[in-house]
C-alpha cells in the first residue's frame, strides 16, 4: 500500500470488528454507523458463517455506511468479496489465505492486515506484504472465533519487531484497556465494547479517550 494512502486515510486508533452473533442485517447497520459517528477509525466485517453471495451483499451495504464517513472498509477472511465490493482491504488469520497471496490479488494500493500472536508470524507478515497487524487476545472474548491469550510482554515485543502499525485485540474494554498504557500499540480492535452497548456512539467514544490518553501520557511520561 502506498505511504501518501497509509496517511491519508490509516488510522488504527479504534478499530471495530463486527459480530452479527446478536444483530440483524439492520440492527448492524446502525450500530456500526453510531460507532463511526463515536469515533471509530477502521471497521472490519467479520462474518465468519456467510455465504459469499450474502457477504458480498451485507458488505456493499456496511461500505455505505463507512464511505459517508470516509472510514476504510476491511473485509475479514474473503479477498474475493473485498474485490468485488471495492472494500479498502482485507484482513487474514493464520487459516486464511498467506499475506503474499492476498497482496498479489489485491494489489500495492489496498490495505492487508495479518493476525500476528508471534514475533515470527509478524516477521513473516510484515515481509510478505502486510501493512498491520493484530495480536491477542489480550483477555478472554466473549466472541465465537477461538482466542488464545497473547502476554503483554509478547504484544510489547511484537510491536519493536515490525515497523507496520500493531494493534492490540481481545476482550478489551474501556474498564480494562489500562494494562496497555506502556505500550507501543497503534491502536485497539473490539467487539463487543461496541457491538453490543447499549450506547454504541458514547462506548466508541470512551475507548477512543481512552486510547488517546494512554497516547498523550505516553508521549509525556
């Protein structure tokens, strides 16, 4: 991906990753617009269990929603769907398809992501194309994708091994998020902090505070 685009429109502060466990095609909508409008800076569709003709179809929809607010689109998993819905990029785990080849379908120009619970995977990432990474779980989730607890020390380390954007995932909330304040992420990724709040505007805009201020304390401390 180009540096001017990294730039211009990559920012890992608050990322939000979707969970349709416990919404509807409509009730996700708007919780993903009331998020971006509480300061999410990235969203990613996950739908782990769609079909690719209904994933194509709910992600044309959640782009609708992410393009008026001029926040990049990811797409969990499906390179395919992220072409054909001209998403900004794609986001893999260590299941999916390898970094390289997602780079060599999408091209320099979009975004590719990379879970990364190991200094190695983010090595390996970072050299096969990656332009960020995620690492965790940081806590348990509550999610049904399968999570193992990823150390802070590991987080910390993965962070100094990779000169890409490392953002921190896994059962985070603004409540919990403190046991980051030291460390040198880019940002944080949750799920259901925002997609099952009451409020998701007001839970967006707590933990994008509260990212900043780890930020602004870090850079003075």
């Amino acid at each position: 991906m180009k540096e001017r685009d990294l730039v211009m429109q990559f920012d890992p502060t608050l990322y939000l990753i979707t969970d349709s466990t416990y919404h509807t095609a409509d009730s996700l909508l708007a919780t993903v617009d009331e998020a971006l409008a509480g300061g999410a800076t990235l969203v990613q569709l996950r739908e782990k269990d769609a079909g690719g003709r209904a994933y194509l179809a709910l992600a044309e929809r959640v782009k609708a929603v992410t393009d008026r607010y001029g926040v990049p689109l990811i797409i969990d998993d499906r390179a395919d769907v992220a072409l054909a819905c001209d998403a900004a990029g794609v986001h893999v785990g260590a299941e999916d398809l390898p970094v390289e080849a997602v780079r060599r379908l999408l091209g320099p120009d979009k975004i590719v992501g990379a879970t990364a619970k190991t200094i190695e995977a983010a090595v390996s990432a970072y050299a096969q194309g990656a332009d960020y990474l995620g690492t965790g779980a940081v806590y348990p989730t509550t999610t049904h994708v399968t999570t193992k607890i990823t150390p802070v020390e590991t987080l910390n380390a993965i962070c100094r091994a990779v000169p890409i954007p490392v953002i921190a995932i896994g059962g985070l909330t603004a409540d919990n998020m403190g046991v980051l304040a030291n460390s040198p992420i880019a940002g944080v990724a949750v799920v259901s902090a925002v997609m099952k709040a009451e409020d998701p505007r007001l839970a967006a805009e707590t933990l994008r505070g509260g990212v900043l201020r780890m930020r602004k304390e870090d850079m003075h401390g």
